[in-house]
C-alpha cells in the first residue's frame, strides 16, 4: 500500500475532511519517530483547532496517540483492587491529584496516573512533582507498573516511551495557540489513559474564569467529546463539572502547591473548596469501580483514609519509591524551598473580595518562573495564602503573599495580585 503523506494529512484536515483511522496512526507514528518537523505538526494542530474533529476522529487519533508507546497490562500482576484515575481539563492551583491518588490507593484500588506539564497559564503535574527533590516523574514503565502494584499509585509524565506522541502534541499545543481545541484535549487527556489500562476514569472538567472552558455552556461539548470518545475507546469515564472562577487551593505556584497538598495529608489545613471537590470526585470513582455501593459509604472510606494516615503513608511511600526523600511528609521546609522574596500584598481598601483573576495569576507565575529558554520553571515561584471569592478584607490586610526570586520580579507580582483581584466597595 502507498504510504500516506503527511503533507495529504495536514491538507485534508485544512480541507475539513475527516481524517481515517490509517491517517490518524501515520500522523501519530510519525509525531513520534520525528519523522515530520515541527512546522507541520503545528499546522496539523491549527487545522484540527480550526476545522475540528469528530467523535469518531478524535477517538482513532486517541488509540493511535494511546499506541505510540508501551501500554499497561495488569494481568501479570494480579492486583486485589481496580486501576483507577482521576484526570483534570486543566486548572489553578489544582492539587488533587496528589491528594485523590493516595487516598484512593488507601481505599483498595491502584493508580497508575500519567499526566503532563503545564499549559498555557495552568497549572502542570509533572512540574509540581519536580518540585520534590529526588523525584523521579520519568522511570521506565516497568518500574512505574512495579510502583503502581506495591504502593498502590505513581506519579508520572508522558515519555518517550509512555504515550511519546502526547508528549509531542502537548509541547507544540502549547507553542501555536492550540491548546483549547475540544478533540485534541480529549485525545491527550484519554490517549494517556487508554494506555493506563483503566477499569474506572473519573474527568474534572474545570469552568470558569480560570479554565480553558469559560463557562458551563463552553463546558457542555467538551463533555459530550470526552465522553464519547472514551465510549467509543472501551473507558468507563464520567465527567464532573467543577467550578475554576478561582484557584483550588489558596495557592498558586509549583513547590507552594505541593507543600499545601502535603499539609492536606497531614491535616495541618483542608480548606473547604478543595476539601469538597477532591470528596467529589474520589466519590464519584469509588462508585464506578465498584469499590463502594453507595455515595454515603465512598465518602465515609475516602474520608477514614485521611484521618487514619493511610492517604499521607501512600504518599510518602510512592515518593521513596522514586528516589524522593524518605521524611518529605515530616519534613516538607527541609526539601521545599520557598522564594528567596517574600512579600505580602496589602489591599488597598476594605472590601469582599468579588473577583480572582486566574488566567492573569496563571500567567503571570508561569512567566516569572520560567527558566530562560525552557518548559521548566522555578518551583518556589508564585503566590501564598490568597483570599477567596466572598471573603471580607480590611485595608492592609495581605490579599497574598508573593514569592519571588529578586525584588524586580516580585514587584510584578504585586502589582499582577494587584489587578487580578477586585474587591467590592459597597459597606466598605
Ligand atoms: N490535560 C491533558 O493531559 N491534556 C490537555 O489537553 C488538557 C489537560
């Protein structure tokens, strides 16, 4: 048979045609053997953002992007529970992976869970995870599955080994304005979770200002691509709306988010918002893995599991397991540095607070803390204790705390905290 064109490829999907699955599995094997430049996986990405993709096109993109690499196979391992995972379309200061993992893994089931860097002005799991001095986001896949089976979860990123064609994809989406096209974030997400080897999938689909879906009307059709596309790849997937008008938790920044996640474990501080989504969502999987019969008792396990220790002892015990520090849980300040400037953000006027700009403190972080000439950050960089939509402010009281490397930048941080949040009048 002729072989397929990328060049045929890139001009059907400008043309609008619907791609077949042999183009989908020729694009993907030839993103990933850098067989095509990165001139024409860009256009191939504008034409898809532009032209869209059908359900049935994403799906055949997904498998191809899901086969670019090695895939879980569980049957060897002869796992007492189900492999489960949660994934998120892509938030602020969202943490929950490193709390769900654990406590699902606490609760009996296994998490294999590969995620990416971050996007555009959100936020990424595999640069937080660098915050952890050590921590090693990229083993080999047997070393991860022998992870997953002992500890009952991993942590990790895409490789060359592990869904190579995401890893690819993600990178150019995030240099040619791509980022938010439905059938392309349906086949990152579900690509890495097709070769997760999944019984149960939960998706945190993130509206608001904040998210890459502005709203709940934006949100619909990414719901109903998700959905059908992991139908049609063999997923049992629900999609949870969550609300990204704000960031989850009161910080944003890659080392000051792990840190929060691990005063979550530990349970110096759970803050009601995060509290409540995480519960949410590990309920919903709980349910769908057939772990729990009922809502009440998926709550009631997922919440022991905090209480008892058992969530942070996983934790920590997949962090030794590769190559982080054995007293990370007991001794966050020893291995999470913070940024060498440090300064409040007073408001200037009393007020409630009615606004929290995401996507400018997004930005704004991912600016400052990006290395030059790199996707890798400075993770002390960012913004501590911020207010919540709702809360009452007296003037001069610290709307955040910034976190900077030098005075210069942390003065753009201020000013940034500044404009990003807004603060009623009214009673003031
Ligand atoms: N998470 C992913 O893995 N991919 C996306 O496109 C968005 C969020």
């Amino acid at each position: 048979m002729a072989e397929i064109s990328i060049v045929d490829i890139i001009r059907s999907k400008r043309d609008g045609e619907t791609l077949t699955a042999e183009q989908c599995d020729t694009l993907a094997a030839r993103v990933t053997d850098h067989s095509v430049s990165d001139a024409q996986v860009g256009a191939f990405l504008m034409a898809a953002y532009c032209r869209g993709m059908s359900v049935s096109e994403s799906a055949a993109l997904t498998r191809a992007m899901a086969a670019s690499g090695w895939q879980a196979d569980w049957g060897s391992f002869d796992l007492d529970g189900p492999t489960v995972d949660k994934h998120s379309t892509g938030g602020l200061g969202d943490i929950i992976s490193f709390l769900l993992a654990p406590m699902l893994a606490a609760c009996g089931a296994y998490v294999p869970m590969i995620s990416g860097r971050s996007l555009e002005h959100t936020g990424g799991t595999v640069d937080k995870l660098e915050s952890i001095p050590g921590y090693n986001p990229f083993p080999e896949p047997a070393r991860f599955q022998q992870v997953v089976a002992r500890e009952g979860l991993a942590l990790v990123g895409q490789t060359a080994q592990m869904v190579p064609a995401d890893q690819r994809l993600y990178s150019v989406r995030d240099q040619t304005a791509t980022v938010s096209s439905l059938p392309l974030i349906a086949a990152s997400i579900l690509s890495k979770k097709v070769a997760e080897g999944l019984q149960a999938l939960v998706i945190d689909l993130k509206v608001g200002s904040g998210a890459f879906m502005r709203s709940p009307s934006d949100g619909e059709p990414l719901r109903d691509m998700l959905k059908g596309v992991a139908e049609a790849c063999g997923l049992n997937c629900s999609v949870l709306f969550t609300d990204m008008d704000q960031p989850l938790a009161c910080c944003v920044g890659d080392g000051l988010e792990m840190r929060e996640a691990l005063a979550y474990l530990r349970g110096d501080r759970r803050t009601d918002r995060l509290h409540r989504v995480n519960l949410q969502l590990g309920t919903e999987l709980l349910m769908a893995c057939g772990i729990s019969t009922s809502a009440d008792e998926a709550r009631e396990r997922l919440q022991r599991a905090l209480e008892s220790g058992a969530a942070a002892e996983r934790f920590q015990r997949m962090v030794v397991a590769l190559d982080g520090p054995t007293d990370l849980l007991d001794s966050p300040d020893r291995h999470l540095e913070l940024g060498p400037v440090q300064r409040p953000v007073p408001a200037q006027h009393a007020g409630r607070v009615n606004g929290v700009d995401g996507r400018l403190l997004g930005h704004a972080v991912h600016d400052a803390a990006r290395l030059p000439g790199q996707h890798r950050f400075d993770h002390r960089v960012g913004f501590a204790e911020l207010v919540e939509l709702g809360q009452d402010v007296v003037q001069g009281e610290p709307l955040a705390v910034v976190h900077g490397r030098d005075e210069p930048e942390t003065e753009q941080l201020v000013d940034c905290v500044t404009r990003a949040v807004t603060l009623s009048t009214e009673n003031s």
